[in-house]
C-alpha cells in the first residue's frame, strides 16, 4: 500500500508529520514526499525542511493521498498544476486524507463537494465556499474522505485511519508505540474555551501566519 | 533567544517535530537544525529526511539545546563526536531538553548523573547506568533539564518548557494554535495498560525498530 504525503513551500510540518508517524509504520506502508518539484521544501517557519524526494512527475497513483495544511496552503488553493495533481491522485486513492488548512485545498480542488469535513478551527467558515459543511470534531469520516482539526489533530486523525487500515490492534499498538496518552499543561479544549487575552493571542498567531508574513520570513540556508 | 535541534541518521522525526512546532514559535526565537554535517538527515522511516542546515562546526553555543530519540539514538550513545558536541553545547545552554530515548544519549554524555528524567517506555531500565533515575511523567524538570516520555511526549514536555520561558498565556495560546486538545481513539493510558496482545505487538514494533534494521532499510534517493 502506498501513502503519498504532498508538501509546499510554508506547509506546517506537525500536520505532515504527525500522521506520518502513524501510517508509514502500517505493515507494507511503502512512504513518499511528494511535491511539485522534488528538492528540499521549506516549512511555514523557515526554519526546517523536508525532502520531497518524488515530483508530481513521478507519481501517477497513490492508496493514501495525504494533504497537510499550514499558512502556504492558501496559495495551494489557487494553484491549478497542485489542485490538478490532487484531483487526479485522489481519483485514484482508497482514502484521502485532509489535516488543518489542507482540508481547505482538498475543497478547493473541488473534492469535498456535498461532504462533511473537520478543519483548523479558524478555517472553518471557509468550508462553505468549497460545498463542504464543518464537523467540530477532531477528526471525521465521510466516504473515504478522513479529514482532521488544526496540527496536532492529523495524529488523532491518522489513528483512526489506521484502525479502518488495519485494525484495531495495530492502531491500538501504533498509539501506545508513539505513546500518544497526552497529557497537555494546560485544561482548555478549544479556542473559545480560553480565556478572551489568550483567544486574542492565538488569532493573532493565525494571523500572522498569513502567506504575506511567510514570504517576508527569510528560509534557511540550505 | 536560539533553539538548537540536533539530528542524526535514524532519528524519530516526530520526537523532533513534536517539540520543534511549539518552541520555534516562542517569540525571538531562532531556530535550527544541526548535525555533524549539514545535509538532509534520514529519518528511521528511511523515508523523510529533514535538512540540517547547519553542522557542529558552525555552532558553538545555544540556549535551548534540543535532543531528540529514535533507533539511531543507540549508536549516538557510543560517538564520541556527537557526545563531546552535547557536553559542549550543555555547558552553554539555559535549558537542555531530551526526547525518548533522546534521554539516554544525554545521559550517555554524562549529563543526567544523580537528576531524575522521563524518557520512553521501554528505555526506563537503561537510565541507571547513565547515573539518573526514572521518572514515570510524561514530562519532567530537574533543574534546567527538561525530559519527556517517548515520541509524541515532546509535544507536551515543550509546552510545559514554553510555560517557563515566556510564560503561561503565551505557552497556552501555542497549545491551543496547534489546536492540542487531544482525543486518542483508545483509552490505553501506558503500554502496561493494555491487553497481552497489544503489549506483544509494541514490544515487536519496539524491537523492529532497532538499529540492526534500521541499516538493512533502503533509504529514500535524494
């Protein structure tokens, strides 16, 4: 089985990796780094960079076509060859899976139409120009369509998805092999459950990871 | 304020990542990826590898020093190279933080003798010789070393050390921006929690992952 995880420039890598974490380890998982161009692709910090060792060239199918969000995917949304590339691997794929602001570029695509889908809590009012309706939960199924909240829900996700792979007691292996029993610091479950200052703190987070931000950053030297 | 993430051949990525998606977010941060020499670093996968941009050479001192586990942590254990590299980055650091097994090669570098670490799972028996007793938390401070459990417990162990940082309004809206308010598909709170079978399937996964395997794998061609 193959899982094809598409990346591009200012993707946020918690959302590639933490699914990756759990579906590469699937018996027979074989893993690709996808992106238009193969070479090394910088992440939304600038700071870190991921090899996309295969080009859209190079890939015609995929069993598991895998999209992360991050402040770069608002440029994926207008970008024909990338949307292309989704709606031609996801006629191929058995499942296709949408992490954050990725979930977003698989609507864009045209993909989600008449769907369900979870998403970054800040994209969801965005779900609608694509067709698709807004899950709250942390992750969703609809068809074969998985689809997950912000970040660090792509584990929570991924887990799931492992579980309808390969069953519950490789999933149940999976979890406790990344022992992923968190226990975050601190007690609120959702932005609007925080505090009015620290929900003011994470919009502007959001904010300031816009594409206009990233393009300012300076990227590593590689 | 400079956060240094070293890496070597076999590591976890999401030990690195986990941890990396929080605190290179802190505000004034800069961060990088280090090994002993810059270029793209194979995960365990064998199938991602990250760009280390920059190598022991170019770093000599840092504040946040930064080590993450996998299989590959073993034979960093026994490098004298990258062991003599922690001593000296240790020596200048304000915070030390260790990763799963990533906890082992900072105690093999003689930096935990008579402190108490988290670390992973199945590592916990091997702290002793390192001179450290084990801590069963998922996160753990002994003065300015800060410890986590395996794999996904860096995510917690670095908000908890954003906390001390820059304070807790700032580490919450980071957990809350990675939208970590987690909801694990099984209840399983610890491996010894679970059913035989399932602690069977860890221990193999565990062993699978050595690194006897870990060089019989085909690497991605960059």
């Amino acid at each position: 089985m193959r899982l094809s995880i598409l990346i591009y420039d200012g993707f946020t890598t918690l959302d590639a990796v933490g699914g990756y974490e759990i579906l590469s380890r699937l018996p027979g998982m074989e893993t690709e780094f996808v992106a238009a161009t193969p070479g090394v692709i910088a992440a939304d910090t600038r700071a870190l960079g991921l090899l996309a060792w295969k080009g859209f060239d190079e890939v015609r199918s995929t069993d598991i076509l895998y999209v992360p969000g991050g402040p770069g995917g608002f440029a994926m949304e207008k970008d024909e060859r990338f949307l292309a590339k989704l709606r031609d691997l996801d006629a191929t794929s058995t499942w296709t899976f949408g992490v954050c602001n990725g979930v977003g570029i698989l609507g864009a695509a045209g993909l989600l139409k008449g769907r369900t889908a979870a998403c970054n809590w800040f994209y969801q009012k965005r779900l609608a120009a694509h067709g698709a309706t807004f899950s709250p939960a942390r992750y969703h199924r609809d068809g074969k369509y998985v689809t997950t909240a912000g970040v660090s829900a792509g584990i929570d996700g991924a887990l799931y998805l492992a579980s309808l792979i390969a069953g519950e007691a490789v999933a149940k292996a999976l979890q406790l092999g990344i022992e992923y029993y968190p226990a975050p610091p601190f007690p609120e479950k959702a932005p609007l459950e925080a505090p009015k200052e620290i929900y003011a703190l994470i919009e502007g987070f959001e904010k300031s990871e816009g594409r206009e931000q990233l393009a300012q950053r300076p990227v590593f030297e590689a």
